[in-house]
C-alpha cells in the first residue's frame, strides 16, 4: 500500500512536470512528421514503387513451373502412351517440368525497369516533399499560435491599465473631477477591451486547435507552446539573407519539388520507349522435361503352349500347312517406377510473335505514351515557374515586410508618446473621455499592427531559410 501511495505520487508529479514542458518549433515539427498519415501513406506508396521496380528486373528471368496430372479415361480412347484403342478404364499420370524466358521485344522489358526505377525514385522525392509540405504548414500554424499569444497579452495589459483608469476615474467622479458621461465612457472602453480579450483567447484556442490537427496531436496533456518573451532577438538570428537568384539556385538544384518532375519526366519517356516496343517481334525460348504412367501400358509376364493353330498351307502337291504354336499370355500393368524412366520426354524450341494487327490496342498506348511525355515536359516547366514564382514571392514579401516592420516601429513609438500625453491632459481636464479613448485604441492598435509585422517578418525570414535548405527553428 505504501508502495502504491508513493507510485501515485510520483506519477503525478511526472504527469503534471510533462503538462508543463513547452514544445518548441522544431518539437512540434518532429510530432508532426512522426505521426502525420499524409507521411505514412506516402512511404507506403514509396515501398510499392520499390516493390514493382523489384518486379520488373524479375521479369527478365524465366519462368519456371511443374505440373502433375492424375485422371481416369472411360470408353473408347488412345492410350498417350501405346497409342492403342482401349476400351476399358483407363488410368494415366503426366508429370512435367516446363520453364520459357523471352530473348527480345523491343527492349520492353528494359524499359520498363527504367521506368519502375523512375516511379521509385519519384516517389521517395515525394516522400520529402510530403514532409516539406508537414513541416512548412505546422510552421506558419505555429507562429500563428505565438502571436495570438503575445496579441492575448498586450490586449491583457491593455485591460489592466483601462481597470486602473477607471478607477482613478469613479474616484475624480466622486471629488467632482471630471464628469459621470467621462467616467461611463471609460467603463465602456474597458467593457469593449476585456470582450477583445475574450475574442483574442478564442483565437486561440482554434488556431492552437489547428496546430494540433496538422501535428496529429492526440495526447490527453494539453500542448503548451514556448512563447518568446521578445521577437526582435529572433528576427535578428534569421536577418541575413542571401541574393534571390542564389536562393533560386540552390533551390532550384535540391528541393524535391524540381526532381520530382524531373524523375515523372524519366518515366513518361521510359513508358513511351516500352509502348514503342510492342511493335517488335517477340523471340522467346522455351524448354521442357515430361514423363507419365498409364494403366494401359502392359507387359507380358508368363505365357504357356496350348498346342498349334494353322496359319496358312503351301502351294506345293500335295499342299502342307503351315502351323504356329499357340501361346496363351498372362499381361501386367508396367510398374509406376519404369514408366516414368521409360517415358521421359524433353522439348526444346524457340518461338517468334509478329504483331500484324490487334485491333488497335499497341497503336492507341503509343499514342497515349507520346500524349503523357508531352505533358510531363509541360509539367516540368510549370514545376521550374511555380516554384520560381512561390521564392520570388516570398523574397519581395520578406522585403515588404521589413519596410512594414519599421514603418509600424515609428508609428508605435509616434502613439505611444501621443497618448501618455493625453493621459495627463486627461487627468487635467483638458481633453474629453472620448478623445482620450481614441488615443488609447491608437495606441492598442499600433502595439498590434507592430506585433504582427514582427511576426511576419519572422514568418517571411524561416520561410526563405526553408528554401535554403536550412532547418525550420526559431
């Protein structure tokens, strides 16, 4: 008992040091790719591409096959092996080894290796592209969820400093300070700031909820996120980033993306060589080793004389006939043993197929062949835009979002002077509830505005650290 009273505990303590721990960027991404079924059934597809390519360097090998028969013949028939009519039961064996290898056709079979090998070189590549689409969308989730965190907590101190405003203000109400229409509308802009609050924490917990999905987190421990305490720190790590075209170029030589068209390309070109190939004629080789056993095939095993039958008489005078002794036989069905060595049988030969005309069908997969190498090398040239569009995008984005950064820095600061200066005149009885309220959700807004510029950056920043080929961390 006293030992289960200090496991309870101890597993509590575990439980509750687990629900603590902060999952880090590169945390979540390794969940998510270890758990992701969009992953899994794609290495699935991997190894069923491995498997065919195995299959298709098998298919130059022969075949080889035995066969065994054991049937019962009834009525008139030929023995396969006296070649006699016999009319009662028979009972024959066939025993047969056969074996047949193709020698050439077109190089079908060449081909179609090459092609399996392609198929499974592309699907490896998207293997990696799979992940890279896990990896990039858990990413932006991820930093979707750190700011609605760090937006949950300005728009919090937000709130704490209108709870302090307002009471300041009941008490300038009661000394006659200021008016009950100021002090309503500054416990209305407190009402309106803590029902944001509310909207901001649903935010939340749907875009926390998101990242979850994407991560296929299914674990009863709430998943807590490592929120930066400062931005600016981060951003600064990922600041210095290289010329687009070297971007594009490293880009355009290693991400899965490229290679996969590329690899699809291959296999459009392999299958269209294979359909090419049904044209030729076909030579295969083909050999096999037979034996059998038949009830019907007997031998003699004892015989006795029973005197002599006449079989003919002499042309002489006086004429003579001719005798032959008669014998009465006794037969045997020919061991199992000996006929299977007396009846061995081999075959050797070679066989030629010309294709004439068989209804269109070898015309038509040329042509879907030829149809589907086009469009793979439209495909290719689509991937190479689509992807040099997605890098440029993203570089003048980043630029963009730099120049936005600073432009919402100056803004901040600019608000945040202005509205402490309206705070004292405020509190002077200069200026109404109402222009002070504006300033305050200025200045709200621009701490928002700022927060998301920073993010931003630091999205467009670990998006073209990507596209180097660099891990996705912050």
């Amino acid at each position: 008992m006293k030992n289960f009273f200090l496991f309870s505990i101890l597993f509590y303590i575990s439980i509750n040091i687990f629900s603590q721990q902060e999952w880090s960027l590169e945390q979540c991404i390794q969940y998510g790719v270890q758990n992701s079924l969009n992953i899994k059934n794609q290495a699935l597809n991997a190894e069923i591409a491995k498997a065919n390519h195995l299959q298709s360097k098998l298919a130059l090998l022969p075949d080889i096959h035995a066969a065994a028969t054991h049937s019962y013949n009834y009525g008139k028939v030929v023995d396969p092996f006296t070649n006699d009519f016999a009319m009662d039961r028979i009972q024959t064996n066939n025993f047969y080894l056969a074996s047949s290898i193709v020698l050439f056709n077109g190089l079908k079979l060449l081909n179609n290796i090459k092609e399996q090998m392609s198929n499974t070189n592309t699907a490896e590549l998207l293997l990696k592209k799979t992940e890279n689409d896990v990896m990039l969308n858990i990413a932006t989730l991820y930093l979707q969820v750190i700011f609605d965190s760090l937006n949950i907590s300005t728009i919090h101190q937000q709130v704490i400093l209108s709870e302090l405003q307002v009471n300041r203000a009941e008490l300038l109400y009661e000394s006659g300070s200021i008016s009950e229409d100021n002090l309503l509308n500054l416990q209305a802009q407190l009402a309106s700031e803590q029902s944001n609050l509310i909207t901001a924490e649903g935010r939340y917990e749907l875009d926390l909820l998101a990242l979850k999905q994407a991560m296929y987190y299914n674990d009863t421990v709430p998943l807590k996120i490592k929120i930066p305490t400062d931005i600016q720190p981060i951003i600064d790590k990922h600041v210095n980033i290289p010329p687009l075209d070297t971007i594009l170029l490293y880009a355009f030589n290693n991400l899965p993306d490229i290679k996969v068209a590329e690899w699809q390309l291959q296999s459009a070109k392999y299958s269209f060589k294979a359909a090419k190939g049904n044209f030729s004629p076909t030579l295969s080789l083909s050999l096999s080793y037979g034996t059998g056993y038949s009830t019907a095939s007997k031998q003699i095993t004892e015989y006795e004389y029973s005197g002599y039958d006449t079989i003919g008489i002499t042309t002489g005078t006086p004429p003579n006939f001719v005798l032959a002794p008669h014998l009465n036989y006794n037969y045997q069905t020919i061991p199992f043993k000996n006929q299977l060595n007396d009846n061995i049988n081999q075959s050797l030969g070679l066989s030629l197929q010309i294709p004439i005309f068989n209804r269109g069908i070898y015309h038509n997969q040329y042509q879907i062949g030829k149809i589907n190498l086009q469009i793979a090398e439209n495909n290719l040239e689509q991937t190479k835009l689509n992807l040099q569009n997605i890098i440029e995008q993203a570089y003048y984005d980043m630029v963009a979002a730099e120049k936005k950064l600073d432009a919402r820095n100056l803004y901040l600061k600019a608000q945040k002077i202005a509205y402490y200066n309206q705070q004292e005149r405020f509190e002077l009885g200069l200026i109404s509830s109402i222009d002070f309220m504006n300033s305050k959700n200025q200045y709200t807004q621009a701490e928002i505005q700022q927060l998301q510029a920073s993010v931003e950056l630091l999205f467009r920043y670990i998006i073209l650290d990507f596209y180097q080929g660099k891990s996705l961390s912050l």
